[in-house]
C-alpha cells in the first residue's frame, strides 16, 4: 500500500472516531480508491489522489478536481463530498452496480438524464478542449521520446479539419465530465450516478456523448439513439460521431503516456489498449462516410 494510502486511512479512522477497514477498488489505473467501513456498518469511498497523474497531464490539477468533485455532487449526479483530507476526499458510498459496455448500451435514457443534469449545474473553474488535450499528448510524448503509434501523425490533417468543420457552428459548452467510461456510472436507486471528476472541465457536450460512445462501443445507431435521448432531436449525431472519432484518437495517447510516464503502473497492457483504440479511430476516419459527417456539422 503506498504510504499516502496508509496516511489518508489513518485520517479516515481519526474523522469517523472508530477504527476502519478498507477494501482496495481497482478502478481506472490512476487513483488509489478504496472501500472504508466501520464495525457498525457505515461505509465511505476514499479516493487518494495521486499527484503523478496530474503532473503527466493525464489529469487536471488536483485542486481543479477535487473542486469540480464538489460542484458535481452539488447536482446530484456525482457522489457527495463528506470530507476532504489533504490529498484526498472521503465521498458517499454510492451502493449500486458499476456499468459495463453492455449496460452503458441498456442504459442510454438514464445516461443522457445524468449527463443533462450535471451539465445543467454549476459551471467548473476550467475549461476542457479534445484539441489541445490532443496537442499536448502528441508534445508531451515527443518531448519524452515516447513512440506514437505507427501511423499516427498521418491523421494530423484530419483532427484539423474536423477542429475547424466543429467551429462552424461551435456549441455552448456546459460543465462536462469528460472520461466517462462504463466503470465510471454507478447504477443506484434507479438512476445513473457519475464519478471521477479527473479529467473534468467545460467543453462541447457533444464530445461529452461521443466520448461516452466511443468507450462503450457504440455503432452509429447507438450513437443516434443516445443524441435523441439527450438532445430531443437527432440531428447533433454527426458532431457526436465526430467527437467520438477523436476520443478514440486522444486516448489512444493517455495509454501511450500513462505507459511511459508513471512506471509503477505497470500491471496493464497500456499498448495493446492504445492500439485498440488507435485502430477503433482510424477505421472512421477511413471510412467513406467521414466527408459526410464533416459535411453535416459544417450545414
Ligand atoms: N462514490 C463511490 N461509491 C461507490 N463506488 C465507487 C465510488 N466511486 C468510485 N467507485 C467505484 O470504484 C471504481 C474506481 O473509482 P474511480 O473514482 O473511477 O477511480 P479511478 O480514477 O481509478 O478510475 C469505480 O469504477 C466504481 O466501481
Ligand atoms: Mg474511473
């Protein structure tokens, strides 16, 4: 257990007046996350924030986040923040079942009503663009002598003309979670709860939906149902898909980062995930429909 863990449990225990045990949660490679509860049953979610993820920029500040954590709770949506130790948070134990691909597909109407109500919230303190998170990574890995995948820089083109097709008409942007992967909603007492604010921050609510789409492996159907369930009108699909396109592209570079950058992760296999999802992007940006979907975000 690394010794920042240790620490935040002994807080853990001094906070609640009792002892605590804890059960480790393997979450999403970054945090260390953890179960805590007591002998009479109450129960906590304490997330150790790890400042190696912010420093490689595979997250946001963690002042930014734990901020932003707050603000989402304030809706509702993601869990409420019952105490903050340095370096970490002590949050409600959300008791529900974590999505999967599968059930992020089964549960499109309630995704789209999380994602409506935390963007109908407060708005964060920083602002999120897949563009420069997209230029950075690429700076970042150059500067680290970081391999991209072969081919990568190839599709340099294509993220400008989709930058610009989406500022034709650019979209109001609204508190966005921005990394929402399937194990990042919690289901609970009929609703979609939403957690981990670490890569939060303002952006298109488009990439919102396109990023979740992009994770759960959702074909064009997927993503047109889930754009009618939030938008009430399908006709933003075509900027969903493009989103989804450059979330594929994006992450592919948070696995080829994570994977250079912080050694002790190292139980994972960061390249074939960065080439998964590396082939996932330009399988749709070869696809004859592409000029379509520019097209229609630029009418
Ligand atoms: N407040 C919570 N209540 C219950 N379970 C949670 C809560 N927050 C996270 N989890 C569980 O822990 C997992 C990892 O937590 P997460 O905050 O996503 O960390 P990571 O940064 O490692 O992805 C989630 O996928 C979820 O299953
Ligand atoms: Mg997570």
């Amino acid at each position: 257990m690394p010794d920042a863990v240790a620490d935040a449990l002994e807080m853990v225990a001094a906070w609640a007046g009792r002892p605590v045990s804890h059960t480790t949660i393997k979450g999403g490679l970054s945090h260390h996350i953890a179960r805590v509860e007591t002998e009479d049953g109450d129960r906590w979610l304490l997330r150790v924030l790890d400042p190696r993820i912010a420093a490689t920029g595979l997250g946001i500040p963690l002042e930014q986040e734990i901020a932003n954590t707050v603000l989402a709770a304030s809706t509702g949506v993601g869990a409420q923040v019952l105490h903050k130790l340095p370096g970490a948070l002590i949050l409600e134990y959300i008791d529900g079942v974590t999505l999967d691909a599968p059930a992020v597909r089964d549960e499109i109407g309630k995704i789209a009503k999380a994602c409506r109500a935390l963007h109908a919230g407060p708005r964060f303190g920083n602002d999120f663009s897949i563009f420069r998170k997209h230029a950075d990574f690429v700076a970042l890995c150059k500067a680290n002598s970081l391999k991209l995948p072969d081919g990568y820089e190839d599709w340099t083109p294509a993220v400008a003309e989709i930058e610009q097709a989406l500022a034709v008409r650019p979209m109001r942007t609204v508190p966005c979670h921005n990394d929402l992967l399937p194990e990042n909603f919690i289901k609970a007492g009929g609703v979609v709860r939403i957690v981990d604010y670490q890569l939060s921050g303002n952006n298109d609510p488009c990439f919102e939906l396109g990023d979740l789409a992009a994770e759960a492996d959702f074909d064009p159907d997927d993503v047109e149902r889930l754009t009618l369930a939030y938008f009430d009108d399908a006709a933003p699909a075509a900027r969903v898909r493009l989103n989804l396109i450059m979330s594929n592209l994006t992450w592919t570079l948070w696995f080829v980062v994570h994977h250079g950058l912080t050694p002790q992760h190292r139980d994972f296999d960061y390249n074939a995930e960065a080439a998964d999802k590396f082939a996932q992007a330009v399988r749709d940006l070869k696809d004859p429909g592409f000029g379509r979907l520019i097209d229609a975000v630029r009418r």
